[in-house]
C-alpha cells in the first residue's frame, strides 16, 4: 500500500497529496515525499531546495513565478493553516488563467504540488503560520515575476472574512494577467 494519496484537480499537473500519517499518543510520523511513490503517481520530479516562512495572519505571499527558470513546487504547512492558491499560466493550456485553492493546515496535513508555468501564492488563516516547500528549481530573484493577488478577471476567491491583508512592497506592485508578459 502506498503512503499518499494523490489526487488531480481541475487543473492539468496540479495535485492535492494527503500522506498516510502514523499516529497515537505520543505524537504522530508521516512520509512528506517519497521519489519512487511520487513517480509512480506520474510526479517525476528533482527537487533542488527547500524553503520554510512564517507569517503572520492576513499576510499574502504571492502570485508570484520565475520567466525563464519556473519552479516546481511541493507545498505544505507545519504550523497554522493557510489558502494556497495556484494559477496556470501556461499560454497553450485550456486552463490558462484559471486558478485553484486549497486549505493547507498542521491538522489535515495536506500537501499541494503546483508545477512549472504556474503562479503561486497564500493567504495566512491562523494567527500565524509556518510553511514550507521543495521547489524543482533555484530561486532567482532576477528571474522573478508576479500577477497582482486582487486580479479581477482571475478571480481568486480568498477566503478574507474579516482578514485584512497584508502585502509586502514587491507584491502591491504587480500587475495583472493581462498587463504581465507570461510565456510558458
């Protein structure tokens, strides 16, 4: 038997993975990535880094990509819970500038794989949150783009009852999908 479950959401290459967690009184144990059972699940991937943040509630990440070196990512949270949020910009998709969401938390343990030609983002839920994620490729913030979080013809539906969200500099200046060159 396998130690995930992966399951594919409306959007080609995107997949919700649920690992098998082995629990009882003193804690829990559980496998975030396994290269052979992820392969076998049609996720043949190399992950070169690995990157943990913490924020506080209301703060947005994103949308953010890389032009020329896109990353891959594995997703999850450790601490807290967030809405994260993935938005195909693959030009010759039949999905291009659709997005889709998932409640990542420490409780359900839910991970979220969102490919290259993507662009990612999250909104922090709890009071605070701690996220980690493999990404395919090396950060490089020359290669760096973004699509403002807010964009009205992508439609995200954050989950903002009574948040008030807290951007950094870098992410109030994106533009939208349409102002923003994009060629995956």
């Amino acid at each position: 038997m396998g130690k995930f479950t992966f399951t594919k959401t409306s959007i080609e290459g995107v997949y919700v993975i649920e690992p098998t967690v082995f629990g009882d009184d003193r804690g829990y144990f559980m496998e975030t990535y396994h290269a052979r059972e992820f392969k076998e699940a049609g996720l043949d991937l190399n992950f070169v880094q690995d990157n943990q943040s913490k924020s506080k509630k209301g703060v947005l990440r994103g949308l953010h990509f890389q032009y020329t070196q896109p990353q891959g990512k594995l997703v999850r949270v450790i601490k807290g819970e967030v809405f994260d949020v993935a938005v195909d910009l693959r030009k010759d998709s039949p999905t291009y500038g659709k997005w889709e969401g998932i409640l990542l938390s420490e409780e359900n343990k839910k991970q979220f794989y969102i490919p290259e030609g993507f662009a990612h983002g999250f909104l922090v839920l709890s009071d605070e949150a701690e996220f980690t994620y493999k990404c395919t490729e090396f950060y490089n913030g020359a290669d760096e783009g973004g699509i403002i979080w807010n964009d009205q013809e992508i439609g995200i539906e954050w989950p903002l009852d009574g948040i008030e969200v807290s951007l950094s500099e870098k992410d109030e200046q994106w533009k939208t999908l349409k102002e923003t060159p994009t060629d995956f």
